[in-house]
C-alpha cells in the first residue's frame, strides 16, 4: 500500500481534546505500528472497523462541479477523535489506516480547466489513477477480514471502493446509495457522476439501487438506462416520499434492503443529498440528518453490508465558521453504523 499516508499515534495525539475524566476515542482508536508491514497488522489487530481518507476532489472538478471536498478528511478526523468512548461505542473498535497519498495529483489540477477538452481529459486519467490505488486499498483491508469506512471526497470514488470489495469477495456485489443523483452517467471518461456506470459495466457491481433521487436534477438519459436495466438498477425518489407522499420513507428502506440484501453491499452516502451541507452540488430541498442516520443504522444492521463510504462534503465552501460541522456530522454517521452493525 505505497499511496498510504499511514496515520500515527502522534497524528492522533494532536487532534484529540484530552479532558480530566472523560475518555475520547483518539485516545483508544488503533494506528498501525511504525515498524509494521499495514496488510499483516490488518489481519491480527481487534479493530473491527478501518477507517480510510481520500482527501481530493479531482472527479467533482471532472464533473464540472465545485471543488472543496477535499477537506472532509481533515475535518472529520479531527471529529471522530473527540468521540466520547464510553458502553455505547469504543474508540478500539476503529483503526485509522491514514489517507491516499493524493498530493501530485492535487497540485497537477490547480491549473486545469474543465471547460477545456484536453484539460478534462487530463482530470479524468487522474482519477483512473485514483480508482487503482483505492481499489488496491479497499481490496487488501477487505481480505483482512475488515470493514473499510470510507471518507472522501468525491463521488468517483465509489467506483474503488466497488472494485477493490468485488475482487476481495471474488464476486460483484450491490450497492445503496443514499443521493440527489444517480452518478450512472454515460462512460465518458472517469469523473464523480460515473463511478456506478463504470463499475456496472466493468462487472463488478451486480445490483444497484439509488435512495432519493432527485427527480428535478436527473437526466432522461439516465432514466431510460435505468429503465432498461430495471432487474439490476432501481431507485425511488425524495419526491415521491416526503413531497407527493406516495411512498413511506420505512417500506423505501424495506424495499431497498429486499434488493440488495442477497449478496454483499456497500453503503454509500453522498452528503449532497442533505439540505444545507456546503458541497459542490449544494441543494436546498431534501432528507433530514435524523433520516439519513436512520438510513445509515438500517443498512449497517444487515450481515452483509461489507463497507461505508461518505463522500462530497466540503468544509472549504461553509460561508461561516461552522466547517467542523461536516466532520461532526460524519462522526455521527461512523459511529450509527458502527453500533449498528456489531
């Protein structure tokens, strides 16, 4: 794992608030040893979870789309470190593996243009790129027996996180993803709007099922793929369960579980779906926080739900001082899952 930038005991040390009487989880959550070899240690360590950054935005720029989700990684570690560790949630369950090494190909975009042709071109070979080493990441903490947990950045990166589990299991698996949009565009070159197609096409996701979309912000393009496809992709939307309410957010989340549920799944979580949460497609309109950690809880509960990916906030485009919200708000999502799935 060379792209790793392993996280240390020191790292977490100096993000951790240490408070006379209380436990945190920075000071109970496992690093990987200096002198250890990261695969090896996977295999023997009690940490169940392992928690894994990817601090870019290359594929929303790809994507015509604002960049700043970079930053989530950062924030959200600084978050999930000032957990209280107490008899609801433990701080040992976690590892911090640390993040993708992503610095060259962050600094090679500053100056592309998504406007421009060859410049696109150039952003989408950088998230190709991506895609090997976070499917070679994933790929190695699932074979450890592991659940990776999952904070990015963009959306392209489900397209790793499919592919390196799919190779790991040794056969395609499903996938729920809790969004605006379906990220099932056509195959036009690697970016966040396309990480399910390509996966799709590639045979490493079998079933896919998207929890709601938007109905305002999806292309007749892409509905008629789906409708095409329809024994293999599905979907509900926002605005046939809490505008028209024709549908039952609980019976949607029965019927999506009904979907997958017969083979191993990741769970995927675009935070654009969330009213007010500075990302690069920001909507006004759509699910609670309290929906969506039900949402989280729900599928973690089920044997096979093998990952957690929680992608597109962007803390770099909060108008106010409130940017360590994101991270909170994805140390809530960590640890729902966490609970539920023990």
């Amino acid at each position: 794992m060379e792209k790793l930038i392993a996280f240390t005991t020191k790292d977490l040390a100096k993000i951790t608030n240490h408070r006379s009487g209380e436990i945190k989880f920075g000071e109970k959550m496992l690093t990987i040893p200096k002198e250890m070899d990261p695969v090896s240690f996977l295999k023997t360590c009690e940490a169940k979870y392992i928690l894994f950054g990817i601090p870019e935005d290359i594929g929303i720029r790809a994507n015509f789309g604002r960049p700043g989700a970079a930053s989530a990684w950062e924030s959200a570690i600084k978050s999930i470190a000032n957990i209280q560790h107490n008899r609801f949630c433990k701080g040992n369950q976690l590892l911090v593996l640390g993040q993708l090494d992503v610095c060259e190909e962050m600094k090679e975009v500053e100056h592309l243009n998504f406007n421009n042709a060859d410049d696109r071109s150039k952003l989408s070979q950088l998230v190709k790129k991506i895609d090997k080493d976070v499917s070679h990441i994933i790929f190695n903490i699932i074979k450890s027996g592991k659940i990776p947990i999952i904070i990015g950045g963009g959306h392209n990166n489900s397209y790793g996180n499919i592919k390196g589990t799919a190779l790991a299991k040794g056969k395609p698996i499903n996938a729920i993803n809790f969004d605006a949009h379906s990220d099932f565009r056509i195959l036009e070159g690697r970016h966040s709007g396309n990480g399910f197609s390509y996966a799709y096409e590639e045979g490493f996701l079998k079933k896919y099922f998207v929890f709601g979309l938007h109905e305002n912000y999806t292309s007749k393009s892409v509905l008629d793929i789906i409708k095409k496809t329809e024994d293999r992709v599905r979907y509900t939307t926002y605005d046939s369960i809490n505008i028209r309410k024709e549908k039952e957010f609980n019976q949607e989340l029965v019927n999506a579980l009904e979907f997958i549920k017969t083979d191993f799944y990741g769970i995927e979580i675009d935070l654009d779906a969330i009213p007010n949460i500075a990302s690069s497609a920001m909507t006004l309109s759509g699910f609670s926080i309290e929906e969506l950690r039900q949402f989280v809880s729900y599928f973690a509960k089920n044997k096979n739900a093998s990952y957690l990916h929680i992608c597109e906030g962007a803390p770099d485009l909060c108008e106010d001082q409130n940017g360590h919200l994101i991270g909170k708000l994805i140390g809530y999502l960590v640890t729902d899952f966490i609970k539920a799935n023990l």
